[in-house]
C-alpha cells in the first residue's frame, strides 16, 4: 500500500519583510487610510474598512479584482518587533471568494485528488 502524501491546496501567498522603520510607523502606513492609497488603492479593496484589527499587530482588508470574474480575497499585514529594532511584516493574501468552495458532497468524477484504498 502506498502512503501517498498529497498537500494540502492553499490559494494563498505569505510573504515576510524586515523593514528597517519602528512597527508603529509602519503600523500607520498599513492601517491609516490617506498612507495606505499609496500603495494599496481604495479601488483594490471590496470595502474600504478593514475587516478585522488588532491594534500595532495586524489588520485585514478584503479585496477584490477589478476584472471578471472579479473574485474576492483576503489581505492580512502582520507586525511584530525585530531583533534590529525595526519591524517584521508578513503579508498573507488568500484567494477565499465563496464561489471556490467545493460543495460538501463532491460529484465521484469531479477530477479531485480523493486516494481510494483497496481492501
């Protein structure tokens, strides 16, 4: 019998920065609204308003694309304190639009990666 390992799909991407500026500016740069638009428009997000915040640690925005199927996703920043007295961001950003989602029963032929084991 094999023991196949298939991983897990993720639709998704993380990334992670060591800036050299204080995590309190660049917790302004990410949750200020007037700093933000220069680098991540109003027009990229679904609403302007961040969908959760932890105050000086993370905050996330949904967005969404601006051409069909105009899909919907989230962002996430993460900060925390470096050991060089600037700032470690991670930046997850997921692909989640509802309309991903597989149903809860899948069809027997609908090509996905299910491993049937012999008796």
């Amino acid at each position: 019998m094999n023991n196949l390992k298939i991983p897990a799909r993720r639709n998704g991407i993380e990334l992670e920065y060591q800036l050299n500026e204080p995590p309190q500016k660049v917790w302004r740069a990410v949750s200020t609204p007037e700093l933000r638009e220069n680098w991540l428009p109003a027009k990229a997000l679904a609403d302007p308003e961040a969908i959760s915040v932890t105050p000086g640690q993370e905050v996330r925005y949904r967005l969404r694309d601006d051409a069909p199927p105009f899909l919907e996703s989230t962002v996430t920043f993460r900060l925390a304190p470096n050991a060089n007295g600037g700032t470690s961001l991670r930046i997850i950003h997921e692909l989640d639009d509802t309309r991903l989602r597989r149903p809860a029963s899948a069809a027997a032929n609908n090509n996905s990666l299910t491993v049937l084991l012999a008796a």
